[in-house]
C-alpha cells in the first residue's frame, strides 16, 4: 500500500533530517527516488520548484511528491483525489515529529544545553550534515539531470559551473540563477 | 476574532510562509522581527533560546520555530496555529503547481522540457554552494574533512547498509558525544596534576 509506504518515508525523513533543507534532501533521495516512486530528474525538478516558491524545501517536496507518487506507484490512484490525499499525508508526516520533539524535548535540550551529551552530540552531526548535503550533490550529478549525449553533457556542466560561480562568489538570488539556467536550457537545448 | 491570540500567530505565520523564499535560514529573520520586534511575543533572548532547540532538532526548522514559539505562548494550540500558518502556504502554492504542472507535461511539451533541462545543472549548483558554507560553519579542517568525504561517498555508492544517511546522523551523534566526553575527562586529568603540582 503506497500510502503507508509514503508514511514510514517520511516519519523517517522526519524524525532524521537533522541539518535542514538540503542535507534531507539526501534522505528523500534514498527513501523515494531509491524505491522508484519518483523518477531522478522529477526529484530535481521538485527542488527548482521548491527554489521559486516561498517556504521549506521540507514542506515543498513533501506536498510535490505525496501528490505525484501514489498515481506513479499504480494506475488505480491517477485520479488527482488521491493525488490530493498523497499531499496530505507526507505533508503531515513530515511535521508530525518536529511537532512532538519541540513540544516535549524542548525544555530538557534548554536545560542540559552545555552538558557533554547534548554539546558532544550536536559536535558529532555538524561534519556529518556536511557529508550529507554533499552526497545530495554528489547523487543528482547523474545523466539524468546532465544528459546522456556529450553535447548535453557538455552544455549542462557548464551551467552547472556558471550557476555555482554567480551564487558563490555574488549576491544574486538563487531565483535568478534557476530562470537564467532555465531561459539558456530554452535557447540552447 | 482579529485580536485573537490564535488567529495572529496563525496569520503572522502565514504571511512568513507566504512571502520567504529561500527556505528556513531566510525565514528566521523574518520570524524574529515580527515575534520580537513587532508582536512583542518573546524577548529577543528567550528567542534566541528557542531558536537554539529549533535548530538542534531534526525536522524543518520553519516548522520547529512555530511549534516552539506557539508552544511557548498558548500551549498545544498555540503550536498547532502557528505550525498550521507556515505550512498552509507552501502545500497550497504546491499542490497547485503539482496539479496543473505534472511530470508528463514537463517531459511531452517541447519547450518546457527545454527550460527544465537548463534548470537541472543550475539545482545541483545550488546544493554544492551549501556544502562549501556549511562545511567553513562547521570549522572543518583538513583533518576532519575526512569525515563529510566519507559520508558523502558511501550515500552515493547506493551499496547495501552502508548507504544509509540515517547511519550517519546516529554515528554522528553517538561519536560525537563519546569524543566530547572524552575532551572533558582529560581536561580534568590536567587540571588535576597542576593541582598535585
């Protein structure tokens, strides 16, 4: 049953996606690209997306995917309702532990936030956030975000390069970035 | 209904949630100005308490600060107001895009396809800029950068067990509070031999 997989996902998704938006994104790589609910390059367009319009990444793809898996998953669900139920669903799922660790965990993690466990343990994830957000990096550098013929290839690492330049080194929004990238995909495509 | 504890902490919310792009970093801001500065809810200390739990909490960190700072106001509904405001936005705007702009649409319309093959390259840029601005937040050196390297290439490999993310926030975790615990014993030690001395 999609839904109750789409459920365990995201209460993992959830309760693990330690270091924000971009290193869950390794998470939701691994629990529903991996699986095959949504294709590679549906997951990177599902981040765009989520860079032009407001609010979480988290929120987002959760809404995008809840939608779109269950009518992937078998065609008994294409109808948009299920679609709609799908959304529901991961979009709650995906909040509910935040929900329940802010309210219950917060007033302790207040209290002992200079002892050696709580310290020691946020110590140990920060290079591990770092590893997860570049394994996010690593996984979408695929032929299905660059393409598979060397014209495609050649043509893609070199807006990938562009667009790494003007977010890193200037100020302009990375809004900016994805409408350039998209208006040279239009012309030289 | 306007002055209603409830419905302001739903409505100021929403507006964050409707107008921050960029994720949570961005919204943080936003969220101190209006709960600090113009509401008066929180003072900018006990802000900043909550935001410190906020962020060392799994989750998304737009949800966890509505939930701490509507936990903090009105209890139970309070958090389930403010959380409500942020995410309504976001599933709206979603759920629109998702129904009109679907992943056939996408792959059959010539010149959308186009755009989105731009677009691609440009998102995984977007998510290499972070590794490098989380990896100097995170005072990595030449010597721990060796952790983040293996992490990052053992998720990729897609290898049975050993490709699991969660694998590495509890190691992560468990590492680190040994690591910690073992810091302070031998600063003990030291303080204990200048005192024998």
């Amino acid at each position: 049953m999609i839904y109750l997989k789409l459920i365990w996902s995201y209460l993992k998704i959830g309760l693990f996606g330690f270091g924000g938006g971009y290193a869950m994104l390794a998470l939701i790589e691994r629990e529903i690209v991996g699986p095959g609910w949504i294709t590679e390059q549906m997951f990177t367009d599902i981040v765009a997306i989520s860079q032009m319009t407001p609010g979480p990444i988290g929120i987002n793809s959760a809404t995008y995917i809840g939608y779109v898996a269950p009518g992937e998953a078998s065609a008994m669900f294409t109808n948009p309702l299920f679609g709609i139920l799908g959304s529901l669903v991961c979009t709650l799922v995906v909040v509910l532990p935040s929900f329940f660790l802010t309210t219950y965990t917060s007033h302790f993690i207040t209290k002992h936030r200079e002892s050696a466990l709580v310290k020691g343990v946020f110590t140990g994830l920060r290079p591990v956030v770092v590893g997860l957000i570049a394994s996010a990096a690593l996984l979408l550098m695929n032929s299905a975000n660059f393409g598979s013929v060397s014209y495609d290839i050649i043509v893609s690492i070199i807006i990938c390069i562009a667009a790494f330049s003007v977010v890193f080194f200037t100020k302009i929004h990375p809004i900016l970035v994805i409408v350039f990238a998209g208006v040279a995909g239009l012309f030289i495509f | 209904m306007m002055n209603n504890i409830f419905f302001q902490l739903f409505i100021t919310f929403f507006k964050i949630g409707a107008f921050t792009f960029g994720g949570g970093w961005a919204m943080i801001s936003i969220i101190e100005k209006e709960i600090v500065d113009k509401h008066h809810w929180l003072a900018k200390d006990e802000f900043l308490d909550q935001l410190a739990v906020a962020q060392s909490l799994p989750g998304i960190l737009a949800v966890n600060i509505s939930v701490a700072v509507g936990d903090r106001l009105r209890g139970m509904k309070g958090s389930i107001c403010a959380a409500l405001g942020t995410i309504l936005p976001s599933f709206m705007i979603i759920l629109t895009i998702a129904i009109f702009l679907t992943p056939d649409l996408i792959k059959n319309n010539e010149i959308l396809s186009k755009i989105f093959k731009g677009i691609r390259p440009a998102v995984v840029a977007l998510i290499i800029a972070p590794v490098i601005t989380s990896a100097k937040a995170a005072k990595i050196g030449w010597k721990t950068a060796v952790i983040p390297i293996v992490v990052a290439l053992l998720i990729w490999s897609k290898l049975p067990v050993v490709s699991n993310p969660i694998l590495y926030i509890v190691l992560g975790g468990i590492g680190g509070y040994l690591w910690y615990r073992r810091q302070l014993e031998r600063t003990r030690e030291l303080q204990g031999k200048e005192v024998e001395k």
